[in-house]
C-alpha cells in the first residue's frame, strides 16, 4: 500500500454526522454489542485483540471505559503496556505481549501494545531504522500467527487527535480535580516531539498493515466511539456465531 500520511487525514468527525443522532446510534450499537459478546464467550470458537494506539490525551482510557465498560467483564480483559521492566528487556520484545493475546472467547484490549517497540524507542533512538524494520517483519508475523492459528480478530485502532486538542486536554489535567491524577509534566515534554512521533507512526501505518489500521477522529469523543464500537459491531456480527447447544453427557 502507498504511505501512509496522518497530517492528510482530519482529526474531527465528517460534517454530515450529528452528534445527537450518532450518540443514539451508538447507545443503540452497544445493546447489539451486549449480546453478541455474550455469544461470543458462549461460543468460544474466535478472540478478540483491540489494540488501541495514540498520543497522549487522545483518549484511550476514555475509549476502553465508554466503549467496552458495558460489557461481561468476564469476556473482557485490559492489558497497558508501560515503561519495560527489566526482566521484559531481558526477553525479545514480544516476550511480554504474547503471554496477554486472548483467549477464545475473549476481548482482549491493548491499551498502548507492541507498537510501542517501533514508536517510542525510535523517537528517542533507542533502536536504529534496521531494528526497527525487524521489528516490523516480527509484529506482522505475530498479528498473522494469532490471525491463523487461534482464530483472533485483531482491529487496530490509531486514536487521530490534534496537536491543539491535545494540548487543551494536557492542560485540563492540571486545572480538573477529576483528571489531575492523570497529570505527568512529561507528557508536555514528549508532546513536543509532535513531528517525530507523526513520522514514525505513519511509518508503522505503511508497512504493518497485513490487518488494517483504523484512523479514527478523536477530536470529538462522541464520533471517536460511535467509529470503534460500529466497527467492532460489524466484526462480531460477520463471525456469524451461534450458541452452542446442551452438552452431550459424558
């Protein structure tokens, strides 16, 4: 496929969307939504992985919480990905991703994933361009084994917010008693390196995507739901599922 470019693509909803109707779409998508996980832990014949990329601020937690807070916790599981610890630096770098794919039956959600092995560490030069397309060769490979042999569904979702949006939710998390536990002076700092962290994203858009990424607007979070929980809903519905029946006596 050609390159990809974020700077092209609009962080905000198409103007034909209005917002009323698309959260009563989406109030409308997660009863479906409701029911179809429960079959798909009924069934437990396919899995689920959601890896959810973005910059800072651009609303991953409010995503996970919003979109999949509805569900069966007992068919959903959450994985972040932070700093590595040093016994996972002593290991390859998906040593400690493979060990949280899920299981049949499961949602399995990344917040952050192995794409931070090819996005960080090359912003900060912690790994040289060859490495980087290794690693590459390696994340396609691992999303084609769990495609192949365990039946997952992998959507990958890059959460497309703008450097404006951004800032002012930084901002919010000094001045909202609610969100200031989220407050790291970090995030102003790695925010200026705007520019590198587009570049190396698009870098992974263009050559990991064997299973498609989607961009979706994050400037508004209404439209940023509505997009993955309609696109989650059109994948459980395509697994064509069915409840499996009483159980023969053994």
């Amino acid at each position: 496929m050609g390159k990809t470019l974020l700077s092209s693509i609009s962080t905000r909803a198409p103007k034909e969307f209005d917002k009323q109707e698309t959260k009563a779409k989406t109030e409308a998508i997660m009863q479906k939504l409701d029911e179809l996980q429960n079959l798909l832990y009924a069934e437990s014949k396919h899995a689920i992985l959601i890896v959810i990329q973005g910059m800072d601020a651009s609303g991953k937690d409010g995503v996970i919480r919003n979109v999949f807070g509805t569900l069966n916790p007992q068919g959903v599981t959450v994985k972040s990905f932070k700093v590595p610890t040093a016994e996972e630096l002593s290991h390859d770098f998906l040593w400690r991703v493979h060990a949280h794919a899920p299981a049949k039956g499961v949602i399995q959600i990344f917040n952050r994933s192995h794409y931070e092995d090819i996005l960080v560490t090359r912003v900060h030069h912690l790994i040289d361009d060859d490495t980087a397309k290794k690693r590459m060769k390696a994340i396609n490979d691992f999303e084609q084994l769990l495609t192949e042999h365990n039946s997952t569904r992998i959507l990958k979702f890059y959460l497309h917010v703008s450097p404006e949006e951004q800032q002012e939710r930084l901002n919010e998390r000094i001045h909202d008693p609610a969100k200031q536990w989220k407050y790291n002076a970090n995030d102003f700092e790695e925010a200026k390196k705007w520019d590198d962290y587009m570049r190396v994203y698009d870098d992974a858009f263009t050559h990991c995507n064997n299973v498609p990424w989607t961009i979706v607007p994050a400037d508004q979070n209404w439209y940023k739901e509505y997009l993955i929980a309609n696109t989650l809903l059109k994948t459980l519905q395509d697994l064509d599922m069915k409840y499996p029946g009483l159980k023969k006596e053994q």
